[in-house]
C-alpha cells in the first residue's frame, strides 16, 4: 500500500490565536477516498482533528472541504487522483472558520429560507383529492435544479460571493429556479423581490465556477442565467402589458 | 443564557422529525415547537434513502394486501394495530409530500408512479428515481422553513433526558460550537433519532447512526423493544457497504453466485422466470423475497463455496445489463453512480459486486401506535421506535412510510399532552446543565488520560457484534458478546479524552456517540441470547425453528445494574392470525 | 464565544484558476467592445459634419498602427461573441419531451446564425 502526505489546516482557538498546518503520513488503501484519509488520521493519529462528514456516499453534503487548493467533497475525491506529494487539506474557502476543517455556514442558512425554497400555490388543494399531475417531461424541467445537496461547495468557488457575502449565491438562488420551473408552483411573483434584489441573481456575473465544482452536475449558474432571463421578460412585460404581466 | 423552553421538543432532524415539527407547527399553530439535531437537518441519514416509500395507490391494491405483506414479511412479530394504522395513512402522507413539491417519478398521464419491491404481492412504492429519501428530506426540509415557529438549535447534541415528577421535561444538550452544556426545557419531548448501525463494523448507515435517542430512553428506564431484529440488507458495495438499492432489484436485476446461478431458486422462494419474461420481476419471489431471507442464503452460499472471493470480502453478483441504459438511467440512475465512482464497474455492462450489508433496526424505544413512550412526556418514532410495524424483519420502502405516518401521529400526541401539564421549572433546567457539565468534566473531560482511545474501544465492540450477533446466532458467541460488551462498559468508564477543548469538539461527539451505541449493543446482544427461537432476521442456528407458543412476543430491554432485564409483551394480533410465510408464488 | 478565523480573498484571486482568468479576460474584452464601439460612433458623427480634421482622422483609421489596432480588437470581439455564443444554451433550454435538446445545438444554432448575419451585413457593406 504507497504512502501520502496530507498536510491539513488546523485552527484551534481554544489554544491557539493562529492557524497552522499538520503533516501527517498515511499509508492507504487503492480505492481510499479523502474522507477515508482523515478519518484514519483522527483515528489512529490524532484524536483532536475535527471535521464534518457522515454518510461518506456523497448525498448528505457534509464533507465539503478545499483539496490542493480547490473545493471538493472528501468521499467522492480518491486519493490514487492526487500525484502531488502532498495533499493539502483545508476549510472551505470564503467561509469563517470554527475550528480545523469546520466552517460556520449561518450565512447560507439565512439566506435559504429567504429565497422561498417551497411549493407556492394560490389554494391548495386537500392531498385527498390526489396528486397533481405533473408529466416525467414537467419533472424534467426542474430535476437537475432539485438535486442540490447543499454542500456548499459552490459558494467556495464563487469569487463574487468572496469579496461580496452579501450575495445569495449559487445554491439558494439554483433552488429558487427548482421552484420556479416545477409545473405545481406558481411563486414565480413572490419570489422577485429577493431574487431580483442587488444581492440576488443580478450580482452574479457569470464567472461559472460555481457549475465547474458542483459535485452534483446541478448547475447553478445555468439557473441563474435563467432566472436573469425570466425575471428580464417579466420586468419587460411590465412595461408593455402592467396589468397582465405577473405570470 | 444556559436555558430555553418549548412545548414541543423534538429530538432529531431526519424525515420523522421534520414530519413532526410541520405537524405541530400546523396544526397546532399555538405551541411553542423546536427541533434539536446534533447535524444540519439536511445531513440526516433520511437523506441516504434509495428505493422508495409504499402506500397503496393502485385500483387492484388494498390496504389490507399491504397490511398482509407487512405483517407475513414480519414473521408476524409486528402488532397488527400499528400496521393497519401504518398502511391507512400511508397514501395520504405520500399525496401530502406530493403537494408538498416532492418530485416522485411519474408515469406518462401525470399520475405518481410505483415501483414492485422486496415481499410486496403488487407495485404500491412510491420512488424519486432512486435519491426518494433525499427528495424527501429536502421537501420537508424545505417546507418546514416556511413555518417561522419551527425553532432550531442545529448541531447540539443531546446528552441525556430531563426526568422530574414523574415525566420527561426537557434535555440537556451541548451547544457543539461552543462547548457549552444547556438545557431546553420541554412539557414533552419526541425522539426522532434513528436507528444504531454504526454499532457494527459494515453498515450501509452514515457515521451519526449511533443509537442516540435509543440510549437516551434506555437510561430513562424506557424498554428497548424487539432490539435482536437487526436487517441486513442483501445488496451493500464490499469494502464500503454503500447501499444498493432494493428498486435495482424491482426493476428486475438478479442475484448471481460464483457459478453464474440466481441461487435463491434453492432457498424456498420460488423458481426464477426468464429475464426476458415480460412477467419477471415476479413478486414475492426470488429477488423480490423479503431481505431476512435474502441475506441468509448469501451466508449459505459463502459457506458452500459458491460466492466470488475479493479484497474486500466475499460478494455475489447483482446483474442489472438486461434493463439496458434507459432504464438504469431513468430509475436508479444511482444505483449506476456509485456502482462506478466506489467499485468501478459500469452495471451497464457488467454485474454489480454485493453484499449482505447492516442496514436498518427493526427494535427500538417502545411506544405505542400513538408514538407515546412508558415515560409520560416522551414520545418516539421514526427508526429509533419500535411500535412495531416491521416485526422480526422489515420489507423495503416501508421505512420512508412510517417515519411521516408515525412522525405525524407522535406530533399530535405530544401536542396534546403538552397542553395538559405545567412547564419545567427553570431551576430544574439550570440545576440539570450544571449536573451533566459535572458529570462529564469527573469522566470524560478529566485531565488524567486512562490509556483507553474512542476508537480502540468502539472497534472491539463492532468486532463482537459482527462475530456474536451477525445473522446466524448461538448462545455460546451471543455469550460471549455479552461479556465483551460488559467489559467495554467497564473500559468505557475509565475513558479520558485527547481532546479537552471545548470549541466543536468532535472526539467528545464520538465519545457520547460511543457511549450509546455500547447500551445499544447491550441490548441487542442480550435480547438476541434470551430469545431461543428462530425469526425473521434474529436466526439461531441452536433454536433454528419459529416458536409463536412461547416467542409470540416482543422482548423489552430495560437497563439494569449491570446487565439489562429482558421482559416480553404480547404480540398485538387482529385480523391476521400467525401462518407461513409463503414466498414464491403470487 | 472563541474567535473564528477569517480568510480574505486576496486581491490576486483571478490569477489562482483557469476560469477565473477566463473571466477576467472575456470582462476585459467587453472594455475593448465598448472602446470601439465609441470609436465607431465618433467615426459616424465626424464624417457626417464639416470638421475640418476629418481627412486627418481618416488618415489615421487607415494608417498602420490603425489596422493593428483594429485586428487586436477583432480578435477580442470574437473572444467575447464567443462566450457569448456558449452561454446561449444556459438561458436557452428547449426540451424534446423529458430530455433535453444538447447544450451544443443551441450553440451550434446560435453560431451559425452569427456567421449568416455577419455574411450578410459584409455582403451589404462590400457588395
């Protein structure tokens, strides 16, 4: 079994005011993944590391973290990929750092419930009355904007989102378009004002890492592109039409 | 401040509790409601949920062919009143997820499609391709952000159960970002943690499925009901135990040994059709027997020689070819994913590597069909319930199913009872977060080190799980689990940590989460050497037969001094009299 | 509470990934864009009036250091039709019953009709 170096970012501020870096020698398996890696290290090597993960399957988006350098989520990223000498290990940028490999994500938190990431509709009808039709083609239209599992990794990526927090980001403006889309809403009006908002859809301005790293293939900047689009139409339906242009 | 308070608090922010906390939040708009997770929500293991949901859907369906299924794949151990309950309100909680904005997989005219699955006589599950638990989980994740009366204390974890006059009052639970020990206080508190599998050492289960809440009722002199039924599922990836899913299989893959044969035709479930059959998958037969059986010809075929040997174990094969890309890639587009990112096999053109893999907890905190617990202002449901609707063995998608039925039902019920008694006096809850800070600064956080490590002790009480309590059975392995466990105990007792730092300490998580799933496997391991019969998924090879005269009943775990007490209460039977469980025929 | 530790962006963030070099470069090309459209204009205003420093302006736009300039900002400009042209199929999303019609048609389609109209204008231009 060959040998890696992880060198991972520790921040301990119980003790210690600066962060520093940890080497660590590991001998591992062929089909190892990252995670896998510093579970071994807290393990057998060093019970004080700490760091999110759970279902190490790639659905529960815990185990976001910066891998050489990029963003990556630990248990779909093997060990064997890397030829570096060293693997470094760090949080995920463009979030406060709790401690070691741990961010503080209140900020998405906060903004996920303001995008209305829910099923609006006029009246709703009593689930007795059975489901809404909806065809596999309607669900096809939102599908690949549903299968966000928050992972964070795309505010990581987002420059924008680095030098401004204030922008909603990726993540909860892709599941604003899940919404939108899905035949059985009709919250498209209700959610302009945020969506529309400075921080919202209009300060992306298209740089596109945030798709290059999902670990999904959900595409968030293509829902955001298409949320510039229909709530452009919309604004200018308002000009030509006022009365009848909320759709 | 060290201390809050709700009417209703509950334990667990998975599929069951979201459920809850959108049911006290609507309709019972004037109580104060809280959720307690020791994760974010949306990191649940909910989320890990493949295959599907039932609930019958179809005209030549009936509640009483679904209650049948469940109740014969029980090994007619689960209470009949909770599966007429289960099967009544399934339908309805599906249309409500569905009205909800769960995306489930549709047929062509618009109307929610259904998919066969294991020990089911007729199509009646409800899938999402096959992510139906993360569609699920982030539905109802979604939705109950809409309820601005849903408090949430994300990461805290739970460390035991206020108990005064007589009834539960809150917990105290320690705020992981800071360190800080606290209390909320509660007129009732449901426990919606899941299920234990982390106690073994291959589990198809996330790291948090520790048995949490399962300890935390056992400590509180609660029963732990049926806790020998552990499932193994039969199809986990070797090495990893990432779970394939069941709908692989409904959607007509085949189980393959070493000699290229679908071997379950030798295990009494029927003979297999041709793949080509365009009435294969054929139901209640071979591959679509009940899991307990599944896994148990997997270790008959390894002891005959006949599974494929790898680095990882030994494994047969699951072979999905004959579906052809569409199907594989419409509805378990999944099962394709992780089959090529953790084995690296295409199942498009070669068979999947599996094997029997822990999967699920049929035992768990007793309660009743309400969710109401033997400790007034305690309720449970979800995984880490045992009401029972899944008996000696668990079909598939029935899980998804009684986590929003029962998740409901023990809101209401904890709604209800909360508005009938007086809060918590503050001075318990601040008397109670000093005490357990206490507790843990003589034990766990105590500077002098007693050589013993987390990890040394947790891998010898999986190891002795897996050799004791596998799926086949003796009382002289059972035995001696036992007393391996008693001595874990013993050296969990003198266990300090590395870590005494107090922001986000996660070797303390472990520790806590170690201490549970010890009790955990207490109970397990003595329930399953007091019960000398063979039944569903608890099979001793030294009482391999089925004894309804004296085991027609549930065992209860109940802590003791140093082991636990193991008691029985009857079976609950109504329309379904005990009889054979006949697979392999329609 | 213990302090949190926070990371700021350095000012040379564009320089540490492809992409985001990309995206500096396609912003920049827009700046090129925008200068010769201005150019153009003032170009379109100057030959219509009686300035007496037309002929020196005109000089100018067909000298040298002119035509250089000009071949540097076509360049840019098709760099920046180009990504363009690739975000097409994000905003246009047409469906064939539940699948999708591939990202590469529409950019395909959109790229052909650039060339056409770009070949029609030169044709009404030149011809």
């Amino acid at each position: 079994m060959p040998d890696q170096v992880l060198e991972v970012f520790r921040y301990l501020p119980d003790s210690e005011a600066e962060s520093r870096f940890d080497k660590y020698e590991v001998t591992y398996r062929d089909n190892w993944v990252v995670l896998d890696a510093l579970n071994h290290i807290k393990e057998h090597l060093d019970p004080t590391l700490s760091f999110r993960w759970s279902c190490r399957m790639g659905v529960c988006g815990s185990c976001g973290m910066m891998v050489n350098g990029e963003p990556a989520l630990t248990c779909e990223t093997f060990v064997r990929d890397y030829d570096t000498e060293t693997i470094k290990i760090e949080p995920l940028t463009h979030f406060p750092v709790v401690r070691d490999l741990v961010i503080n994500m209140d900020d998405f938190m906060e903004k996920l419930p303001t995008v209305s990431p829910w099923l609006i509709r006029d009246q709703d009808d009593d689930p007795g009355e059975g489901e809404y039709r909806q065809t596999p083609a309607q669900v096809a239209h939102y599908k690949r904007f549903s299968m966000c599992i928050n992972c964070m990794l795309c505010y990581s990526a987002c420059p924008v989102y680095g030098l401004d927090a204030t922008f909603i980001g990726p993540a909860a403006l892709a599941l604003a378009e899940r919404y939108n889309l899905d035949s059985r809403d009709e919250g498209h009006a209700d959610r302009a004002d945020v969506v529309t908002a400075h921080e919202g859809i209009w300060e992306c301005t298209y740089v596109g890492a945030c798709t290059e790293v999902c670990p999904k293939d959900v595409d968030p900047a293509g829902a955001i592109q298409m949320l510039k689009l229909s709530y452009a139409l919309d604004w200018a339906k308002g000009f030509v039409m006022p009365k009848g242009a909320e759709s | 401040m060290n201390t809050f308070e709700h009417d209703v608090l509950i334990i667990g922010g998975g599929g069951a509790g979201l459920r809850a906390a959108i049911q006290v939040a609507r309709d019972h708009p004037a109580s104060s409601v809280a959720v307690v997770s020791k994760v974010y929500p949306m990191r649940s293991h909910t989320v890990s949920a493949e295959g599907g949901a039932a609930a019958v859907i179809s005209e030549s369906d009936s509640l009483d062919d679904h209650a049948y299924d469940t109740i014969s794949g029980s090994d007619w151990l689960a209470d009949q009143d909770a599966v007429e309950v289960l099967v009544e309100n399934a339908p309805k909680e599906m249309l409500q997820l569905e009205h909800w904005g769960c995306p489930w997989s549709r047929e062509p005219d618009g109307r929610v499609a259904v998919r066969p699955f294991g020990g089911m006589k007729l199509e009646r599950t409800w899938f999402a391709a096959d992510k139906t638990g993360f569609h699920l989980l982030h539905t109802l994740f979604q939705t109950s952000l809409r309820y601005d009366t849903i408090t949430r204390y994300d990461e805290w974890f739970v460390t035991g159960l206020i108990v005064s006059e007589g009834r539960c009052q809150g917990v105290t639970a320690i705020e992981v970002r800071t360190g800080k020990m606290r209390s909320i206080g509660a007129r009732s508190v449901i426990l919606c943690t899941g299920g234990g599998g982390r106690v073994y050492p291959f589990t198809t289960n996330g790291n948090i499925k520790t048995g949490d809440g399962m300890a935390l009722a056992y400590r509180a002199g609660v029963p732990l009901k049926d806790m020998e039924f552990v499932q193994y599922h039969p199809t986990g990836l070797p090495g990893t135990g990432i779970l394939i899913t069941e709908a692989a299989r409904g959607e007509g893959g085949i189980l393959v040994n070493n000699e290229g044969r679908r071997y379950l035709a030798d295990y009494d479930l029927g003979q297999p059709l041709d793949i080509n059959d365009p009435a294969h998958p054929q139901k209640r037969t071979m591959e679509l027997g009940p899991r307990d059986r599944l896994s148990q010809a997997f270790i008959h075929e390894r002891t005959a020689g006949r599974t494929f040997e790898g680095p990882d174990g030994d494994y047969v094969q699951l072979d999905i070819r004959h579906l052809g890309e569409r199907t594989i890639d419409r509805k378990i587009p999944m099962v394709r994913e992780l089959a090529v990112r953790y084995v690296g096999i295409d199942p498009v053109s070669e068979p999947i590597p599996v094997r029997t893999v822990v999967h699920y907890m049929m035992g768990g905190i007793d309660t009743d069909t309400s969710g109401a617990t033997s400790l007034p202002g305690l309720f449970a449901a979800g995984e880490c319930a045992c009401v029972s609707v899944n008996g000696a063995n668990r079909l598939g998608s029935n899980s998804l199913t009684e986590i929003l039925v029962f998740g409901a039902r023990a809101a209401d019920s904890a709604a209800e009872y909360a508005e009938n008694v007086a809060p918590p006096e503050v001075k318990l809850l601040g008397d109670s977060a000093a005490a357990e800070q206490a507790r843990l600064e003589q034990t766990l956080l105590r500077p002098d080190g007693g050589g013993e490590t987390v990890n040394g002790i947790r891998t010898a009480m999986r190891e002795t799980l897996e050799e004791g309590v596998g799926i086949f059975r003796d009382r002289t392995r059972l035995e001696r689990t036992c007393t391996v466990i008693a001595d874990l105990k013993r050296r969990y007792d003198k266990l300090a940590l590395v870590d005494t730092s107090q922001t986000f300490n996660t070797e303390l998580i472990a520790a806590l989460e170690l201490g549970a799933m010890l009790d955990v496997a207490e109970a397990i391991a003595h329930s399953a050497l007091a019960r000398t019969e063979s039944r569903g998924s608890h099979q001793r090879t030294d009482h391999p037969e089925r004894d309804n005269d004296i085991f027609l009943k549930h065992s209860l775990a109940y802590q003791g001094e140093s082991t636990p007490h193991i008691a029985y209460k009857d079976v609950t039977i109504t329309r379904w009299p005990p009889g054979e469980r006949v697979y392999g025929s329609a | 509470m213990t302090k949190e530790l926070h990371r700021p962006l350095p000012r040379s963030w564009w320089l540490r990934k492809a992409t985001y070099f990309q995206f500096m470069i396609r912003e920049l090309t827009s700046l090129a864009v925008l200068a010769y459209t201005g150019l153009m204009i003032w170009a379109l205003l100057s030959s219509s009036s009686d300035a007496a420093d037309f002929p020196e302006f005109f000089d100018f736009l067909t000298g040298p250091l002119s035509v250089w300039l000009h071949m540097i900002v076509l360049a840019l400009a098709l760099f920046h039709t180009g990504t363009w042209i690739a975000l097409t199929p994000k905003v246009l999303v047409l469906w064939r019953d539940d699948e999708r019609v591939e990202p590469d048609v529409i950019a395909g389609a959109n790229a052909t009709l650039f060339l056409v109209i770009s070949g029609a204008v030169w044709w009404l231009v030149m011809g």
